[in-house]
C-alpha cells in the first residue's frame, strides 16, 4: 500500500507490505521538502528531488510483566520477593547450660546465609524465656525453606516441644530487621479471660501477638545496637521500656496447646508443593468459570474393555488361512 499526502512542508509516506497474517507497517516517516521545493526535478525526469531532512518514527517499547517486576525490584534494591513468618514453641533449653538457645538458633540462620544459595538472606528476632519463644524470621523463599529444614533435621530438635506457625506473609514491602538478634525477659502475665474452644477469641488473640510482636522488633532495633540485651528480670518492670509489647504468657500457652493456629510441620511439609485444586468438582452452582475444563459436560467416549477370545479348542483343526480369522474380529 503506498498513500502520499502533499502538504506545504512536508509529505508524509507510509509504506507497508502483506505477510502470512495481516497488514503490518514497515516504515513511517517525514520528509522536509522546504530546501529545494515540492516541484524541484533533479535532472532525471519524473523523479523529485527531496531534502536532507530524512527522520523515522522510533518503534514503541514494550514493557512485560517481567520487565515491571524487574524495575520495582530495582528500585527497593531487591533482586527477589522477600516473605516474612513467625512461629512460636515451647522449649526445654536451659540458660545454664553451655549451648542455649539463642545460639541454636543463630547457628543455623548462619548456616543458611553462608552455605546455602539463597537470594536474600536471613534476618530476623528471637524473643524467649525460660519456657516459651516466639521467633521472627524474614528472607527469600529459599532462605526460609532452608531454615526449617535444618530446624527439624537438628540433633537438638528434641528439645522442643510444640511448634505453631502464627503468620505466614508474602512479597512483604520492607524488612523489619535488618539482621538477626534476640531478646530474654519473662513475658507479661494478662489478666483477660479467653476460650480455648472459640475461634474468635484465637483469631484475636494471634492478631494480638502478631502485632505486638512486630513492634517489639521494631522497637527493639530502635532503643539499642548490641547483639545481645541482657536485663535482670526482677527489675525489668522500672527500667525496660519494651515491657508493653512483649507477648502475654497466657496467650502464648493458648496458642501452643490449642488446635489453632496451624503446626509449623505441616506448614513445612506444605512449604514449596504446588497443589492440584479441582474446583469443577464441588457441588457449587454456577461453575467457576475459569477453572472449568472445556469437556466437563461432556460424555467420556466408551473404550472396548473386552476383546475376543483366540484360544483354539483341541477338537479344532489347526489351520493357518488367515482369512477363517476374519470374522471373528468383525
């Protein structure tokens, strides 16, 4: 297809050809005729001579899925997701003895960013006493998975009692903390009564935790820079301004002896397998659309199950014309 349009300072041309499918344009350009006019021949006849002036139109660039996802990753300084978990347990480490566990669990988080190939390394809050821990975890999740596999392959693993997954959080915006510490104090005793049995009042009381246990970190970082904060529990209630936000003892023991939240086993074996949901198959009324199989009412075609029988009896004469075998195939 050729158009050519005359103007009074330019003329624009737009040329394209035919492929296999459709019209595509090949080359659309501008051409400044001002210098030597519209009407100039340049000695050969027929032929116009046109400027100098010769500019096309750039092809648009665009952006995939993959190239946003790669800048807003560049922008935070990321090169992956980052998750974040929290999980808490009972545990039977004593202070006295020589391996606690405060270096237990700072052993493996230096396992997994020192041995294992992961993207973005593990950071994270430990918070215990002498009975109870919550554990703050944040890291690619590859980091993550490693952690719990070294955690439940451990020598030490029997130390531990129940393990309970309070929050799992994905593609979080930013870290809480930017390495790992911990903290020991006793933990603060309520004196709110809860149902062990009520879903509500265990859905609050996780919310609870949750939320004072993010701040505690937060605040944590903020009020000191050591590795190791260390304050004598029968004054902690004068001098610890982070006495507000430290977990109940209560609400901890809920939490580890009910049914809810979800065991960190399960959630372990879980982490990292990809589930087969056949959701065409409930007994819901309309479909959901997209996860319906296009043959979903459609008759299975009826496949022969049985086939014929060619064992010769012994009063038969044995013959070998293929032609006496034809109609017992038909």
């Amino acid at each position: 297809m050729l158009k050519l349009t005359d103007t009074s300072t330019a003329t624009y041309l737009f040329v394209g050809f035919i492929d296999q499918t459709a019209w595509r344009p090949t080359r659309f350009c501008s051409v400044n005729m001002e210098e030597n006019g519209p009407g100039e021949q340049n000695g050969r006849s027929g032929e116009k001579q046109f400027g100098k002036s010769y500019k096309g139109v750039k092809e648009p660039i665009r952006k995939t899925m993959y190239d946003v996802l790669v800048e807003n990753l560049e922008l935070v300084g990321r090169k992956t997701f980052i998750h974040r978990i929290i999980y808490c347990g009972l545990h039977y480490f004593s202070n006295s003895s020589e391996k606690k566990l405060e270096d237990f669990f700072q052993k493996i988080v230096e396992e997994v960013n020192t041995k294992c190939l992961i993207i973005e390394k593990l950071s994270g809050f430990l918070f215990y006493h002498d009975k109870y821990f919550v554990h703050l975890l944040e890291g690619d999740e590859d980091a993550i998975g490693q952690h719990l596999k070294l955690l439940y392959r451990s020598q030490d693993f029997g130390k531990f009692g129940k393990l309970k997954l309070l929050v799992s959080l994905h593609h979080i915006n930013n870290r809480l903390i930017n390495d790992w510490k911990f903290y020991n104090a006793e933990p603060r005793k309520s004196s709110s009564n809860f149902n062990a049995n009520s879903v509500t009042d265990i859905a609050k009381i996780t919310f609870d935790c949750v939320k004072k246990f993010s701040d505690l970190s937060v605040a944590f970082v903020e009020t000191t820079s050591n590795t190791e904060r260390e304050i004598e529990v029968e004054i902690i209630d004068k001098i610890d301004p982070l006495l507000p936000l430290l977990p109940e003892i209560e609400q901890l023991e809920l939490l580890i002896n009910g049914e809810f939240p979800m065991d960190l086993d399960e959630y372990r074996k879980s982490y990292g397998t990809l589930f087969s949901y056949q959701l065409h198959t409930d007994k819901i009324w309309p479909l959901p659309e997209d996860l319906v199989p296009y043959d979903v009412f459609e008759t299975a075609p009826q496949t022969a199950i049985k086939f014929p029988n060619f064992q010769k009896t012994q009063t038969e004469p044995e013959d070998n014309d293929d032609d006496d075998l034809l109609p017992s195939l038909i």
